[in-house]
C-alpha cells in the first residue's frame, strides 16, 4: 500500500490531523508534502507507505490560491482569527495588480512554520509574542477576480513557501478566506481521499 492521496481539506483541522486520519484509515505510514495552516482550506497533497519518499520532489512545487482580503485593517495573525492592530490606506486596485515578482514577506505568526521546535500557530494561541522571520517569495501569477473595497478577491500561482496571510498584511489587510486551488500539476477539483494515485503515475504527471 503506497502512493498519492490528493485531499480537499476543510478549514479547521491541522494537516496533521487530516495525516493521523489517512495513517489509520489504510494501516501504513503516511506524511504530507505541504502544510495548509488550520484556517486554509483546499489541495493537500498526502503520501502513504513508501511513498513518503517522494515528498523531496513535491514540496517545492509552485502553488495557487484563491483569497479573499479583507483591506485597510492589519491584524495580529494575518487573518480574522487576530486582533486589530493597525488601519492603513486601501491600496487602489492598480497597485494591487502590479503586486508581481520576487517580493520580501515576513512569515505570519499564525502560520505552521516552527519557531523554536513549535508550530507558530500554536505559540500565537497561547499568546506568545515572538519575532517572525521574513522570506522572499515570487508570486508568478496574480489576478484580481473582485475589487469591492474595503475586500478584494485574488487569485495567485505563488512559489513554494509563499504565505498568503502575508501578501494580504502586504497590502495591509488580512485574510478573511485562504483556498489551495492547485500543487504543480494537481488539482483540487481531483481529490479523492478514497483514491490512491500511484507514486509512478504521480512522478510522471512532474
């Protein structure tokens, strides 16, 4: 029992808990190749048994959004989870298209990425303040399908890393939804969690 399990995950759970959930179900090892934070929803890409192996090929892979920002209010997290902390101009939709390129973001602190050997996450749950790291990141695509101030609506092809929470903070808002359309080649209108994609069908859709 090996291979690719393509998942629409909901917002709300943990990529890990959708992970355990997929372990237990077919009795094997199991790991994903690309963390969707709890609020996102949308393409989880999830290897079983042997084919764990075979994230170093997938983790890297380009990736696209849909979103929906909410402008003019900055918060704690990024999204509408956070506080408040800062109103700012709404940017004119002429400066949010031109939003292309390689870009300097810093990490939101409601992201999985770890600090100190723990998801970001959950310090920010606690209330933990810590200090976020910046990561340059390309966004290669970026179409505005609604602009209704104070919201707008986007969708993005974006380079592996890239946290939507932070283009959103960016352009001095936050998230108020966060979708995974598509991981390379794949696409969330095929998943399936019943459905197991061989590791060589997989490999040769790269």
């Amino acid at each position: 029992m090996q291979g690719l399990v393509l998942v629409d995950k909901p917002a709300g759970p943990s990529s890990f808990a959708v992970v355990r959930q997929l372990r237990s179900r077919f009795g094997v090892k199991a790991g994903h190749a690309g963390t969707l934070d709890p609020l996102a929803s949308g393409l989880l890409l999830v290897l079983l048994g042997p084919a764990t192996r075979l994230a170093r090929y997938l983790v890297g892979l380009d990736k696209r959004y849909e979103t929906e920002i909410r402008l003019g209010l900055r918060t704690t997290t990024g999204d509408g989870e956070g506080e408040v902390v800062e109103e700012t101009p709404i940017p004119p939709l002429e400066e949010i298209e031109a939003l292309e390129g390689e870009i300097e973001l810093r990490v939101p602190q409601a992201s999985a990425v770890k600090i100190e050997g723990e998801r970001a996450y959950k310090l920010q749950r606690r209330g933990v303040a810590v200090e976020m790291p910046t990561r340059r990141s390309t966004i290669r695509e970026l179409r505005v399908a609604r602009y209704e101030p104070p919201l707008v609506a986007l969708d993005l092809m974006v380079s592996s890393g890239t946290y939507v929470r932070a283009i959103a903070d960016h352009l001095g808002g936050h998230c108020r939804t966060i979708r995974r359309t598509a991981v390379g080649p794949f696409r969330v209108e095929e998943a399936d969690p019943e459905r197991l994609l061989a590791a060589e069908e997989a490999l040769a859709r790269l």
